[in-house]
C-alpha cells in the first residue's frame, strides 16, 4: 500500500522509461509518456522529397513583345539517407530512458526535454558530439553554452554534417 503511494507521488518523468520509437533525428516516443523532442537539438537529416533550389533560377532575358513563361529549373532529391535518426535509433531504440525538464522550459505540451540513457549519457549531447544535429536555439534552456560548444566541437573536428 505505501509502495503504491510513493509511486503515485513521483511524477512520469523522474521514472524510467523505454524508448518504443525514433521518429526522426531529434524525435523519440516514450513508452507512457509520448512523443518527446530532444531539447536544444535540432536533427540534421535533409527532407525525403527536396524540389527546387536555394536560389532562384536565372531568368532569360525577354523580349517585350512576348509573353513567355520564366525558365524553370531546380533539383529533384528523394534519398532516404537519414543518418540524424539512424544515430538516434541505434542509441536510444528499446533503451531505456531517463527524462529531465528544463526549468527555463517546463514540461510543456510539446514535450521537450533532457532524455539520459542508463549509463548517464545525455542523448542531446550525443547528437551533437556526433555531429548529427544543429543547436536548437528556439528557445532558451539551461544547457544552451554547452550544447553550441558541442556543436563547434564537432563543426572543427569535421564529423558528422560538418564533413568538409
């Protein structure tokens, strides 16, 4: 009886939990708790279906009389290459996890957070080391001077998405 008293006392997040599914490179589903957003990290993978370019395309000159329509160009891009959640999936799949809200953010509705596997390691960090994930700074949370040094780090130590 007192056990279940205790348990009901201590809130979802401070308990640990399993890892069901890696939605993308900064995304995961926690059994009991949801989908949760890795804090402070913004996966890198590029979109399944990429159309067009970064650029406009250059316009030929025309001729006023007529009225033909602008040259149309730009790239088609449909890899499947997602190497952000590929990391994610082979550290935190079926693992379990241990969830921390950020005081600057809470636990809100859209469930980001602080996600430390078993042996301590900080799985938004980790993205970050492996250079398969930008700094997030949408927001501001606690970790933030650490997780841009990470990222640096990674961006000087060319891994990852910073491969020159």
């Amino acid at each position: 009886m007192i056990a279940a008293f205790v348990i009901a006392l201590v809130p979802a997040a401070a308990m640990a939990q399993r890892v069901t599914k890696v939605t993308d490179g900064d995304t995961l589903v926690v059994d009991g708790v949801g989908k949760v957003h890795l804090l402070g990290v913004k996966g890198a993978d590029q979109p399944a279906l990429q159309m067009g370019s970064s650029t406009p395309p250059p316009q030929p000159p025309r001729d006023p009389g007529t009225s033909a329509p602008a040259a149309a160009s730009g790239r088609l891009n449909l890899s499947r290459d997602r190497p952000s959640r590929d990391l994610l999936r082979k550290l935190a799949l079926g693992k379990t996890v241990h969830i921390e809200y950020d005081p600057l953010v809470g636990s809100s509705s859209d469930r980001v957070a602080y996600l430390f596997l078993e042996d301590g390691t900080l799985l938004n960090a980790a993205m970050l080391k492996a250079g398969r994930a930008r700094v997030d700074l949408s927001r501001q949370f606690v970790r933030e001077k650490e997780f841009q040094r990470l990222e640096e780090e990674a961006h000087a130590a060319s891994v990852g998405i910073w491969i020159r």
